[in-house]
C-alpha cells in the first residue's frame, strides 16, 4: 500500500493507450494528431480572424474567441501524455503531473459548458431584445460573465486534487486512458473514497448539469420568441443564428453523456470502446467547433476565404 503523501513511497501511476493494439500505436497516433493539429489550427484562426477584423468585435464573438481559447486549452491538456504512449509508449505518469492534467482537463471542461450556456444567453437577448443588445452586452458584462465561468470552474475543481491526494493508492496504479480524469483516479483508490465521489458528484449537478436545464431554458424561450414573429422568412433568419450554437452544444453534450453511459452500463463492453468514448469526449469539440463555426457563420466564413485568397495572391505576385 502507498500513500501519496510524503510519508510513504509515492503512488506509480501507468497511463493506457488502446490495449491489444500496441503494436499499431504509431498508426493510430497518426488520426489523432491530424485531428488535434486541426483542432489547434482552426481555433487558432478563428482567434486570429476575430482579433484583426473589427467588424466582429461584438459579443457573439467575444464569446466564441472565449470558446477558441477553452478548446485549445483542452487539446493543450490532453495531446501531450496521448502522443507519449502512443509514440513512446511511456505510460508513467508522477501523480503529482495526474492530478494537475485532472484539474485542467475537468476546469477546461466545465469552461466550456459555461460558455455554451452565455452564447446561449447572447442568442437570447439577439432575438428577444434587439434593440438593445449591445446596451445590455457591453464589452464589462461580457468580460464579467467570462471572469465569473472561469472562476465557477478553476474553483469547483480545485477541492478534488485535495480530496484525491489525502487517499491511499497501490504501489502500482493503471488508470485506463492515456491522460488522467477524477473518476478514472478513483477507481483505483484503496481507501475510503465517498467523500471523492459525492464531491466529484456535486462538481457535475452544480456545473455541467445545470447548465444543460438552464440551455434547454433558454432555447424554450428563443423558440417562443421565434414563434412569434410573424413573417416566416424573418423566423428562419432568426433561427438561423442559433444554428452554429446548437452544433457546439450537440457536439460537446452528446460525447459527454455517451461517456457517462458507458462508464455506468458498459462494464462489460472492451476496454477499447471506453477508451475511445473518451478520446471522442475530449478531441471533438475542439475539433468541430471551429468547423462548424467557419462554415455555418457567414461573417466567419468570408473573411477566412478572404484572408485566403489575399494571401494566395499576394504569394502569387512574389
């Protein structure tokens, strides 16, 4: 038995690639490379794009350049132990190291839902309110509402290192993905681990939980707005600004909860369905919402072929 204070010899943790598949790591690293690099390189525009174009110096967009950021922090988090089993296979892990890239994987997270939740609320005030959207959005209330979902999160998770690092863990501790999360470290706790889980529990109901009712709240209310409207074709312009939104929600939610499923009825299914839902959980937000935005959000769109055409004309001239 270790204990992870300094008492005692430190726990050994040991990551996990895609067992019975070790063989063909290097061609599996090859996908998810490709789709972190994409990832990375389309929020990366994204930011650029809004940050040099003042004409999307507007809430929507402020709060998308916020959802850019939590995307990359997350792929940041999460590519450097996956590409080391899978290119390495250097499975080691200090606990200390697990515990912090369990804080930034789960802060990320809930980041990430909250943001979701305020361009819900921007999309809301657009349709119902107008008039006097910008009044209402202004550039404080913006920076307060993505001061207040950082704090939510980087303050909710903090107490779970502390809980996790007063248990005792075996000498040898195999988690089961190739980066660390809070339930994944719990199953591998020798000690009493309630008081882990139910925090763990609370982190969920008072973070991605709520905000998921106070979603479908908002789009309850957008769809009655919208239904109001008169004119058909003005519904369908309405509408239409929430598409981009209602991906990244879908997009985010749908992996989330086929991983919730998975943990909670798929015990008896391989241990490579698990590990891919989670892979999935964490990989395809970043990766889609910078693609759904460019192609659904024509101010986006435009300026990147913009930008895109100016740089392969002035290349062309050179």
């Amino acid at each position: 038995m270790s204990s992870s204070n300094g008492s005692a010899i430190p726990p050994v943790f040991l990551l996990t690639g895609f067992p019975g598949l070790e063989h063909s790591h290097i061609w599996i690293s090859i996908p998810i490379c490709s789709m972190y690099l994409t990832a990375i390189a389309g929020n990366c525009t994204i930011l650029f794009i809004i940050k040099t174009d003042q004409t999307l110096h507007e809430p929507m967009y402020y709060f998308l350049s916020m959802l850019a950021l939590s995307d990359l922090g997350l792929s940041s988090t999460t590519l450097p132990t996956i590409l080391s089993v899978l290119w390495f296979n250097h499975r080691v892990i200090d606990f200390n190291a697990c515990l912090v890239q369990m804080y930034f994987i789960h802060t990320f997270s809930i980041i990430e839902s909250g943001l979701l939740l305020s361009m819900a609320f921007d999309r809301l005030v657009a349709i119902r309110n107008p008039l006097r959207y910008t009044t209402i959005l202004t550039n404080d209330t913006i920076i307060k509402i993505g001061v207040g979902v950082t704090l939510r999160a980087a303050l909710l998770v903090f107490p779970a290192s502390f809980f996790l690092k007063r248990l005792q863990y075996g000498g040898i501790n195999v988690l089961s993905y190739s980066f660390c999360l809070h339930q994944d470290i719990l199953k591998v706790v020798c000690s009493d681990r309630r008081m882990s889980s139910i925090y763990g529990l609370m982190v969920v109901i008072s973070s991605m939980a709520l905000d998921s009712v106070l979603l479908v709240f908002s789009y309850i209310m957008i769809l009655k707005t919208v239904l109001s409207i008169a004119s058909r074709v003005e519904r369908l312009r309405a509408l239409n600004t929430c598409i981009s939104h209602i991906c990244a929600v879908l997009t985010f939610y749908i992996p989330m909860i086929g991983l919730s499923m998975i943990h909670r009825y798929g015990k008896n299914a391989p241990p490579v369905v698990h590990i891919l839902m989670a892979n999935v959980y964490l990989l395809v937000p970043p990766l889609m919402n910078p693609i759904v935005y460019s192609v659904k959000t024509k101010q986006i769109r435009t300026r990147i072929v913009r930008r895109f055409l100016r740089g392969k004309d002035s290349s062309g001239t050179s």
